[in-house]
C-alpha cells in the first residue's frame, strides 16, 4: 500500500487528520525503511505526553508499523514533555526523537489554522526536519 493510500486508511481509522497524527504515521514509515515492516516480530515504545494531542501519534504508529496495543508488541509510556519512539528488530534498535520545535510549532499552529491544514504542513516536510534518529546495534543471544 502507498503512503497516499495509508493516509486515507489512517483517517478513517482514527477519525480525523492530525498533525500528531501525522508524526507517527512518519516516524512509522521511517522504521518501516530502517528495520524493515514485521508487525508479528518488531518491537515498539512510545513516550509521549498520555493526552490530547500527543496521543494520536499513536494511532500512526500502528497504522505504520502494524505494531499494536493489542498485539502488545507497541507498549506505551508516559512522559512529561517530548516524543520519542524506539523501533526495535532482532539485532537493531532505532531511537526516533521528534524534535521539540517541530511540537512547538504544531500547537502554535493549531490555534491559528484549521488541524487538517497543519497535518498537510507536517506530511510534506522531510523527515530530517521532523525527527533526530539513531540506529543500535542490540548484541544477539548467540554474540553474548
């Protein structure tokens, strides 16, 4: 399925679009290209403030990576400020931060524009001007 397609997909799944959203939706397909999509065998964490607007950057990143609360291969965190997700494979683990001005903007934004409007912002950005990431290497059973 392509990113367009996903996009509506991820609409009618969550209900609206949103920048929040959005971000995960893109931190997903960032994994996606870096990990590679296994949603029975990855490993996913988010941390994020447990609230509204923050939350739906979940709904993304389930729709992306196929990682889901009920599968219970994405678990959730809360934290007080920031968004950070952590991808994980058999050998790598990939630290996706969304950088602070990004969330910044966003809720600036939002009090002056309609959300869809800065959803659209946010999906044609490029992901280096969303996210810092880094790939671990996890050590395997066989390597300790």
């Amino acid at each position: 399925m392509n990113n367009n397609k996903l996009l509506d997909f991820s609409i009618y799944f969550h209900g609206h679009l949103g920048p929040f959203l959005v971000l995960g939706l893109r931190a997903g397909f960032l994994a996606n290209r870096l990990l590679g999509r296994d949603p029975l065998n990855n490993l996913t964490r988010v941390y994020l403030p447990l609230k509204k607007p923050y939350s739906c950057f979940i709904d993304g990143i389930q729709i992306s990576t196929g990682c889901t609360l009920g599968k219970l291969n994405l678990m959730v965190f809360n934290a007080n400020t920031g968004i950070r997700a952590e991808f994980q494979n058999n050998t790598v683990l990939l630290v996706v931060n969304i950088k602070n001005q990004i969330i910044t903007d966003i809720l600036k934004n939002l009090k002056k524009v309609p959300v869809e409007e800065e959803a659209w912002r946010i999906w044609r950005k490029e992901d280096h001007h969303l996210f810092t990431w880094k790939l671990l290497h996890i050590a395997s059973p066989s390597e300790s």
